[in-house]
C-alpha cells in the first residue's frame, strides 16, 4: 500500500500552480452527456476522481480524447449505454451527477445508489423528489436509481436543505425540461456557478445562478463548447493552511481569492498576512504567531467543510484553544483519531470539535481515512517533529494533484513510497 513518510520542520516558502476545481470538473464533465456536438474541458485536474469519471462516460460509449495535458474533449455522439455501475459509483460519489443529464437527454438512466460514505450517510432523496417533481418516474431496486421521463416539464422546486450535488443535478435535468423550473434554496458554492456557466456557454437559459433561486428555461438543444474550469479553492486554501502552519511564505498561482472570503479571513484571524492580485493569494508567516480560531462549516459564502480538517490541523499547532463545530457531515471528524497520535489534544463532542494547541508534535504513523482529512494529516506531519509515516495515501490522489511534488518545490520534506 501507498504511503507517504515526512519530515516535518521545514517552513514553506516559494510559489505553486493551482489546479482546475474537482467538485466544477466533475459535474461539468456529467454536463457533457447533454451536448450534441463535442465538447472540450479546460484546466482539468489530474485526478483519480477525474479517471474515475472518464471510466464512467467511457463505459456508457462516450468517447474522449484527451487533447492535450490539461483538456479533455467530450463527444457523445458514440454513446451506446445508460447505466452508471456500481463498481465505479461506490469509488466516487459525483458519479451520482450523470443521472440528471442522461434523464434530461435520453428520458432513461440507471444509477446506483451511491451509499454513504467515510464521512456520513450522504443521501440523494432531494435529487430524487426533484426530479420526480419534473415528471420522472423513479424506482430503487436492487441498490440501483432506476429513472424514465418521456417529457420532463418545469416546476418550482423547493429544496429542504442546501445541496450542492443535488442543486447540480436538477438544474442539469431540467436544461431541455419544458417551460420554467424554480429551483428554491439552491446552493450558491462557486462550483454550482461554474456548471451553470458551462451550461449557459452551450445554450442554456439559466438565470439567478448564485443566488439560492435559479430558473432554467427549457431549451432544444446544446452545442459544443470551449471552457475552462475554475481553479480549486479547496486545494489553494490547503496550501495556505500549510504555509501559516510551518511560519513560511508562499504564493498560490493560477487561483482567485474571490473564492475563498471565509477561508482568508480566518487566516488573517489566526495572524497571517495576506496579499492577494488577480489570480494570486500570497501568505506570510515569517516572524509572526500562529493563534487559534474557531471554525464552524456552513454552506457557501459560509466556511467550507471541505477546509474543516486542515484548520483542525492549524488549531493543533496554535496560540490558544478553539472549537470547530461541523454542520454539513455527522462523521466528518475520522482525522482526530489520527491527529491524536502526534500528540493532539482534541475533545469531541457530537459536531464539535474543542482544540487546545500544543507547542509542538511528534512524529508518528497515521492512516488516512478520507480525501481532506488525508490532507490534514499532511499538514500536521509538516510541523510535526521527526518523522510521520501517512498509510492509506490513495484518498489523496481522489483530490490533490501531484502533493508531494508540489510539497517538495516548496521546501517540504515528503517522499512517497509505492509498495
Ligand atoms: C452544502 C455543502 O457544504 N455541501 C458539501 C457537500 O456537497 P455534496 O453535494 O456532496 O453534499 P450535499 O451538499 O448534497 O449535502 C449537504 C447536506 O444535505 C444533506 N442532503 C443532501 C442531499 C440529499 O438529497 N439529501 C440530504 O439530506 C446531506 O446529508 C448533507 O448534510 O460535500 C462536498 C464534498 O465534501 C462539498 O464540496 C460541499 O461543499
Ligand atoms: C469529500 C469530498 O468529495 P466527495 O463529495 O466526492 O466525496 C471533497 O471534495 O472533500
């Protein structure tokens, strides 16, 4: 098994190149099902969600050409089968995403369930109410989404709690729906926007997009396009996190720190200083004190919980004691098990989280349990000292492209070990 093994100590300092966003890649290449004509993704991450993705539309006939390292052309004009297995779905929940495109286009799809996963039970019974409400007729059998529509016709949909896979979905089954959809306490995360933008490139008539009410107009039919993902905000604030943690000085490229209020501003709480350009996010840590900050997830513009794990890892470390209360997941907290054995103190009680931060660390095996809180376990091991060994590294790679050479140009000392 992959693993990784660091030598924590080293402050990071230098530059590194954001990688285009795994949650807008995904359901924009679920999107691509509803064009006509080829499509070309830009700024793809390399991932092994987005592997996972290519398997899936490749499985259904799809057929796509990687052009060059960092786009991926979509043409479904191939396509031959509506199914989305279980051996794929189960490894990726965004799998999920492909059934409101294939319902929309082709009035059938099967999906599995996706199930729950490492960090709570994650269920899709808004996507599924939704698209009933448009008219399709759905059954659950044998673990599987069974879906037909032989029209589906807009309506007002009302969300009974903010879902972004969910919103992504019905706002994808009802570009070619007839007439107007509402759809009501819509999620408002930058990746929901992307899609929609992607969407609208093609021809769709979708207006509100970030704001929690979107409308889509039904429209015929979709053509190829050009886009270019948006950079991952979850990825630069890792790298943020790690330059505060270590005391160094590191500059994000190729992001926008328009995506990322909350997450700067709880860094400048915790006394980094920021400067930010265009596409650029620089923190400084040279000199200064690390203190703690309470941290508590809601949905977007609210603090993400996809950046709980790693202020987790930063209380550790700090000035202070803080509390991090986690709304989204019931059992998003699989990394403090960990954390305690590099000496963390953490004391959790239902959603919350109370961090009493520590002088320092000490080095130790850990085992990675899920994608951010693979992460936060890196970036304890950063500040850790001695060595850490990081077992179970796959979840990783679901989500962060090349970490450890990333980590390395910018002065960390990590090394993976394939066995
Ligand atoms: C609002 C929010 O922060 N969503 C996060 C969620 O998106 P993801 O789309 O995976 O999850 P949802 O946004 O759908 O879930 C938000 C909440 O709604 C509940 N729910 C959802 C759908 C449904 O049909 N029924 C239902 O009850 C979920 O259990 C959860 O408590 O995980 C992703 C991966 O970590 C994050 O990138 C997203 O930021
Ligand atoms: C948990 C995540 O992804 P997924 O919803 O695909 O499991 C994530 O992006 O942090």
């Amino acid at each position: 098994m992959n693993k990784l093994i660091i030598r924590g100590g080293a402050p990071l300092r230098g530059d590194v190149r954001i990688s285009g966003a795994k949650n807008a890649v995904l359901p924009i290449m679920a999107a691509g099902l509803l064009c006509e004509t080829p499509c070309t993704i830009e700024n793809v991450p390399h991932l092994q969600d987005v592997t996972t993705m290519m398997e899936l539309l490749g499985g259904m006939g799809v057929t796509l050409t990687i052009s060059d390292k960092m786009s991926v052309e979509i043409d479904t004009s191939t396509i031959e089968k509506l199914v989305a297995p279980y051996d794929l779905v189960c490894t990726m929940r965004a799998s999920i995403l492909v059934l409101g495109p294939m319902l929309a286009r082709f009035g059938q799809a099967k999906v599995s369930l996706p199930g729950g996963c490492a960090i709570g039970s994650r269920p899709v019974d808004i996507h599924l109410h939704g698209l009933m409400a448009l008219g399709a007729q759905i059954k659950v059998e044998n673990g599987y989404i069974d879906a037909k529509a032989e029209r589906l016709v807009g309506t007002r949909i009302v969300m009974d709690q903010v879902t972004v896979t969910g919103t992504e979905n019905l706002m994808m089954a009802a570009v070619f729906a007839e007439g107007e959809t509402v759809l009501e306490n819509a999620a408002r995360e930058p990746e929901v926007i992307d899609l929609a933008n992607f969407l609208i490139k093609m021809g769709a008539d979708i207006t509100g997009v970030g704001t929690d009410v979107i409308t889509i107009r039904g429209v015929k039919s979709l053509q190829g396009v050009r886009y270019r993902v948006l950079p991952d905000r979850i990825e630069t604030g890792t790298y943020l996190v790690a330059a505060a943690m270590t005391g160094g000085k590191v500059r994000v490229r190729d992001t926008d720190p328009r995506l990322l209020d909350a997450v700067l501003s709880k860094l400048t709480e915790a006394g980094a200083h920021i400067t930010t350009g265009d596409d650029w996010i620089e923190l400084d840590m040279t000199g200064r004190r690390l203190h703690s900050v309470n941290v508590r997830t809601a949905p977007h513009p609210g603090f993400p919980t996809d950046m709980q794990a790693q202020f987790l890892a930063l209380n550790c470390i700090a000035e202070g004691t803080a509390t991090v209360i986690e709304t989204i997941f019931e059992n998003r907290f699989m990394h403090v098990q960990e954390l305690l054995r590099i000496g963390a103190d953490i004391h959790v009680e239902g959603n919350t989280a109370v961090v009493r931060g520590l002088p320092v660390l000490t080095g130790a095996q850990m085992m990675a349990t899920d994608l951010r809180a693979s992460a936060s376990l890196i970036l304890a091991g950063l500040v850790a000292e001695g060595e850490t060994t990081i077992n179970r590294i796959y979840h990783i790679d679901r989500g962060y492209e090349s970490i450890e050479e990333k980590l390395s140009k910018l002065g960390a000392n990590i090394q993976r070990i394939n066995q």
